[in-house]
C-alpha cells in the first residue's frame, strides 16, 4: 500500500474531509481519479482570463501545512480565491479558512477571504473566528485518524456521488 501524506494539511484535504471521508482516505493514498475534464478545463479558462492581470498564485508550505493562494493583496491584507463553480458551497468558505489560519500561523493578523464567483457574478467574505480555529485543529486530528485507517469508510450513497472521480470504484 501506498504511504500517506496526512502530515502536510492542504485545502484539497479539508473539501475532501467536509465532502466525504472515503474520498479523503483514497485521495491521501495518491488513489488520484481526477483528470482533466471539461469541467476543470473551464474552470482554469476562467481563473486564467478573468482575473490574469492582477493574480499571481502564491504558494506557502512548511512542515505542517501546504497552501496555493490564487492572489493575496498585502495592501488590504485579503486573500482572493477563484471558483469556477455555479455553486457557492461550504467547502470552498473552508478552505480559504484554513488559508487565513496559515497567514495568522505566520504572524499576519486580521486577514480575510473574498471568494470570488465568475460565473455567478458573486462573492463571499470569510473571516476567521476563535470556533473556526478550534474546528481546524480538530479537522486536522481527524484527517490523521483516517489516514492511518487500514480499509477506506464506508461509501456515503449522496446524489453527488455520481459526480465524483471514484464513482467507479467505489459502487461499480
Ligand atoms: S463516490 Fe461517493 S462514497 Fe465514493 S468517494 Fe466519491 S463521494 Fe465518497
């Protein structure tokens, strides 16, 4: 069996940990099913035309954590996140949480989140709280329990499912 990379927390682990835990147990064995579809090819169309000028992603990593931010502005001290999606969802509000938990981990307070919707023409702000921050920790001692587990969770039979990667493998 493939080693698992649990020690490094990334915001693809956190969505996955949030959508579904088997998914995050396949993911952390490089089980990667994702390709390149149509979909992740419009949604990189749109992170690239719309807001080309003024992103330069940003990564940060160290022995705890590995982030990508799509664009940070110093100036304001806020971290822009592109998602392709029609949706707005929980996962992505989490996800640029965590973000700000690594700048804070870094000594730079009072950061914020603008999610920024092309598609709907909509944005979400995200702040970080003292909740948040306990939900975090806990998250990351959670991704490390299913890393270590041996036989993957159960499959979770939602509607979204059929949409995902291991669809196959998981009820085929
Ligand atoms: S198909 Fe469903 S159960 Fe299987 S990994 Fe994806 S979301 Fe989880």
């Amino acid at each position: 069996m493939q080693s698992c990379n649990s020690k490094i927390m990334t915001g693809t682990q956190i969505a996955y940990y949030l959508i579904c835990q088997r998914k995050l147990w396949l993911f952390l064995r490089n089980i990667e099913m994702e390709h390149d579809s149509d979909t992740v090819s419009i949604g990189k169309l749109i992170s690239d035309t719309t807001y080309k000028r003024e992103s330069h992603e940003i990564h940060i990593t160290d022995d705890e954590d590995d982030i990508a931010l799509d664009f940070y502005d110093s100036k304001t001290k806020t971290i822009h996140e592109v998602k392709k999606s029609d949706k707005m969802e929980e996962t992505h509000v989490w996800q640029v949480k965590f973000y700000i938990y690594v700048l804070e981990k870094m000594g730079i307070d009072n950061v914020r989140g603008e999610i920024n919707y092309p598609k709907l023409k909509q944005k979400a702000e995200v702040t970080l709280t003292e909740s948040d921050r306990k939900k975090l920790k806990e998250i990351r001692e959670e991704v490390k329990k299913i890393a270590e587990l041996n036989v993957p969770p159960e499959v979770i039979n939602k509607p979204f499912c059929k949409q995902c990667a291991y669809y196959e493998l998981c009820y085929v």
